[in-house]
C-alpha cells in the first residue's frame, strides 16, 4: 500500500517501514563514521525501539560490536495496518545487526511486568549468559504495578500553582498562552510511580538476583533537567519529582551492585523531539529555539550523537566517568552553556506567531517529527507500493 503520514495532534497513526529502515540505517552510518567505542559487548537496552533507547543500542552494537537484547512495547503490523515505528526500527535494526554478524534478539511487551523481566532473564542464560551494560530508556504515561495491579497515570502538570507561558502547536506556527492547572498529590505520586526509579530498582534486582549481571556491570538511566522557562512544568513540576527518584534510585542501586562492583549512573540528556517530549506543553516552543540556536552555533545534536557521545566522552572515555556535584552525567552540557540559554530566554520573550518561523527551527522540528515515524528521509520512495507487513522471527 502507498503510506502516508495521517497526523492527531501529537502521535501519527502510520509509520513508514522502509523510512524507518533509513532512519537506523543513517543512524548506524553516523556511529561508524565516529569509530570504534572500547565499551561494553553484553547489552541489555530497556526500551530500545525509539529515542536515545534506540540511539544507546545501535551505539552498543555498531560502536562496540555488542551483542544486544532490546525489551519495548510496540504495534506489530497487521494486513492493512502499519506498525507502530519503534516495531519497523527494531525490525531494521535487527536486520542490520544480523547483517554485520551481530547478536541481536528483542522482547515486545510491558517491560514493568514480572513476566518480561522473566522473559528477558530467561534470554540472557540462554543466549549471553550475563550482561555488562544495561541502559533504562522507558518513556510511558502508563504503569501497571507488578505487586498491587493498579494501573497508575503520570501527568504533565506543575506543582503549587497555575502555570502559565507560550507555548505553539508545532504543525501550525501557532504561538499562544496556556494555563495549566497544577497538580494534587495523587497526581506526584502516580507520576513518580510510573516515570521514577522502583521500576529500575526491580530490574536491577531481579538481573541481580538472577545471576545475569557481569561482575563491574554498569546502567544508565536517562533524565532531563532544561532551562527556568520550562521549569515549573517539567524540572519543577510532576514529571520532574519523577526524575529527582530517579536520579536518588542511581545512588541506591549502585549501593545493591556493591557486591558485583557494579554501578548505576543517571544521564541528563538534551531535550530533543520524540513521541515522549512532543506530548508535554511549552517544550515544542522552546525546542524549536534551542534548535535554532544550537544549529547556527554548529553545535546541535540528534539523539545518536548524544548517545555517541555519551559513550565515547563519559562512559567508556577510558578513564573515569565525569560526572556533576549531584553525581549526574552531563550530556546536555552543550545546550545549557550560557551564551546558549541567554540566546533563547531573549528570544522566548519575543516568540510570536509572526516571528517564530524567523527566530525558532520550526522545520526542523516538523521534520524531526516526521522523521519519527519514519516520514521525510531522502531515498525514501514515498509513492511506491510499500508492504506493511515486515516479519521478525527474532522478536518475541
Ligand atoms: P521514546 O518515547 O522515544 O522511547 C520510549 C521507549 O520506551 C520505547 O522503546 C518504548 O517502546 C518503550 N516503552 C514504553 N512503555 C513501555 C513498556 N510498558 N514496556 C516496554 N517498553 C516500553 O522516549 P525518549 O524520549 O527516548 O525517552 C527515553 C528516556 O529519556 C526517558 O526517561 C526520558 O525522560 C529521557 N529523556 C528524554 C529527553 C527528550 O527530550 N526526549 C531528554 C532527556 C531525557
Ligand atoms: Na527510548
């Protein structure tokens, strides 16, 4: 069938297979055009099928020859249906591993549950024995608790008072004032629940408890933290008590590694466009003028460059990972230098809808967007006849 992108606000129905497939592909040309990473060659990556998750693989795989194991929950296609695009990227990244000799197997299903960590010790006996490397990417507004049942919701909300900025709906240009009412505690603490660290914690400990962790093993988390314009409804509001857990689950952790010298680091990312980030209000304004600002400075990055960054400079530099006075890893290091920030809180107070194709990336966010459902690469035909149905006996 011809594919084409059907766009509902901040999700796209379709996805295109074979932009998927260009997606990953240029991907893993941009990490081997970096070099070899003398990193970890046993890798567990906790959802590995979009964003920096995705990024962090093919990093592992194409960067350090790594053998990898990547745990998400995606739509496989049905006839007539298109996959959801972190289903097409797996399906291309494994086609491309297996390609250059690489060991690469995938588990779809909710990585919160006992039965896909399980699932995944199982894989890890059988086929690697134990692992070196385990990076946790998860980016859900949902979780079902393994121990209670109950499904909790995060929200996107602030905490102690109504918050109101700028904001733009990214497909109009359209910049506007939104309110957004705060936050009670049920709504912290489902948020913390869902998007904070017990989730890791109980990974760690069941790989722990398994057996499947190398001695010396490592794992990353990702955070975010962003300037003061978005601070009361991200670092500041619920999501951001979300990340603080986490960020404490990283001291927690690396203390119950402590018996297999292992070690938990969390990582605080650059805010890039991805399905997670597009969905929370105010962030679109203020990535468009990040996105402006750090490509006229030569200095923007897409999710692979951070993450082969993040492994070439911080992790595997070959010496000891640097790290913050709260004992963070920076890779948003180059978007919260201060001739950056100061560039963009001038330019957030003058963002309109006249001047924002001007003075903020507009395109370039849009066809990010795109591009994450695998719409907009160049040698992408996007009028042929295209099968939706892409079959991966290595995912189960
Ligand atoms: P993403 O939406 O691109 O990726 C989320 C991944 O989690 C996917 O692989 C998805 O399949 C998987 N997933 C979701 N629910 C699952 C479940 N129940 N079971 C198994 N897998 C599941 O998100 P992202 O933007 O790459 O975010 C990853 C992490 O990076 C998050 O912690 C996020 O807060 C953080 N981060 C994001 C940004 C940003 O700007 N996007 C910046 C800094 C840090
Ligand atoms: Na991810």
């Amino acid at each position: 069938m011809i594919i084409e992108p059907r766009m509902r606000g901040f999700i796209c129905l379709t996805a295109h297979p074979k932009g998927c497939e260009q997606n990953v592909k240029n991907q893993i040309e941009y990490v081997k055009s970096k070099g070899k990473i003398d990193g970890a060659k046993k890798v567990l990556v906790i959802g590995a099928s979009t964003g920096f998750g995705l990024a962090s693989r093919i990093t592992s795989a194409f960067g350090s020859d790594a053998a990898t194991i990547g745990v998400f929950f995606e739509k496989p296609p049905v006839e007539g249906k298109t996959a959801s695009p972190g289903w097409y990227n797996s399906a291309a990244f494994e086609n491309e591993a297996k390609k250059a000799g690489l060991y690469a197997k995938s588990i779809n299903g909710d990585a919160f549950s006992n039965e896909v960590k399980q699932q995944t010790i199982d894989m890890i006996k059988a086929d690697l024995g134990q692992v070196d490397l385990v990076i946790y990417s998860l980016a859900s507004p949902v979780r079902m608790h393994p121990v209670t049942g109950v499904l909790h919701r995060s929200s996107l909300k602030p905490i102690g008072g109504t918050f109101t900025n700028k904001t733009v709906d990214f497909h109009t240009g359209v910049v506007s004032q939104i309110s957004i009412e705060p936050a009670n505690q049920e709504d912290i603490d489902n948020t913390v629940v869902v998007m904070g660290g017990e989730d890791w914690t109980m990974w760690m400990d069941a790989l722990k408890n398994a057996g499947v962790l190398a001695n010396g093993a490592t794992t990353v988390a990702y955070s975010y933290i962003g300037p003061e314009v978005t601070e009361p409804v991200y670092r500041k509001g619920t999501i951001g008590r979300a990340k603080d857990h986490l960020e404490a689950t990283a001291f927690s952790i690396t203390d119950s590694l402590a018996s297999i010298n292992g070690k938990a680091y969390v990582s605080v990312n650059k805010a890039l466009v991805t399905q997670a980030s597009s969905a929370i209000p105010v962030i679109p304004l203020y990535i468009s003028l990040l996105y402006k600002t750090m490509k006229a400075e030569g200095i923007h990055e897409g999710c692979i460059e951070q993450m082969q960054r993040l492994y070439s400079q911080r992790l595997f530099n070959g010496s000891e990972v640097p790290t913050d006075d709260k004992g963070r890893i920076r890779i948003d290091d180059w978007e919260m230098r201060t001739d950056i920030q100061d560039k963009i809180a001038k330019l957030w107070q003058d963002a309109t809808t006249e001047n924002l194709s001007e003075i903020g990336d507009l395109p370039g966010y849009k066809q990010d967007f795109l591009n994450l459902f695998g719409f907009g690469f160049e040698g992408v035909d996007y009028n042929a006849d295209t099968n939706e149905m892409v079959n991966v006996p290595s995912i189960s």
